[in-house]
C-alpha cells in the first residue's frame, strides 16, 4: 500500500480525536475531584469551627454555673488554721502574728 502525505486519512482523524477526547475526561475527571476534595475540606474546615465555637459557648456557660469557691465557716477555716498552725511550728509567724490571724479567721 503506498504512502499518504498531506491530510490523514480518516483512521488517523478518528485516532486524533480519540486520543483528544480521551485526555479531556481525564483532565475534566482531576478537576472535579479535586474541586470536590476542596469542598469537602472547606465544610470539614467549617464543621471544625463550628464544633470549637459551640465547644467555647459551653465552657463559658459552665465556668458562669461554676459554685462558689468556698463558702465562708466551712472546712476552708479548718484548712486556713492548718495552714496557720504550720507557719507558726516552722517559726515564721511569732505566737502574736499567730493570735491576731487565727482571731481573724474565726471572726470573719
């Protein structure tokens, strides 16, 4: 069979646009995954967000709920006498300082 030259033949051009066609759905087929990754990473980045504000309206409604610290003539004037009887038996309170302290305590 002798050889063509100019145009090819219609083989060629069915091939040409097949190869052509071929490279467009894979082209178009990377696009949208990658689009589709990129939404699904902004609405996971958006759901975080979310989570860590709602996370926060809580811990702030918690910390508003919180008890008191102490409530005053319970066991924290217990601990505070401890606490001030062992300053006195390591020496850095004189028995004066120790009195004053302990009638505040139990005053008020």
């Amino acid at each position: 069979m002798p050889q063509r030259f100019g145009r090819p033949g219609l083989l060629g051009t069915i091939a040409r646009t097949a190869v052509i066609s071929g490279t467009a759905s894979a082209v178009s087929g990377r696009v949208n995954r990658r689009m589709a990754d990129r939404d699904m990473r902004q609405q996971m980045d958006a759901q975080a967000q979310q989570q860590a504000m709602v996370d926060q309206a809580a811990h702030q409604a918690q910390a508003q709920m919180a008890p008191p610290a102490a409530a005053p003539g319970g066991t924290d004037r217990v601990s505070q006498l401890q606490a001030l009887a062992e300053l006195k038996a390591q020496g850095l309170l004189t028995e004066q300082e120790f009195a004053a302290e302990k009638a505040r305590i139990l005053n008020g």
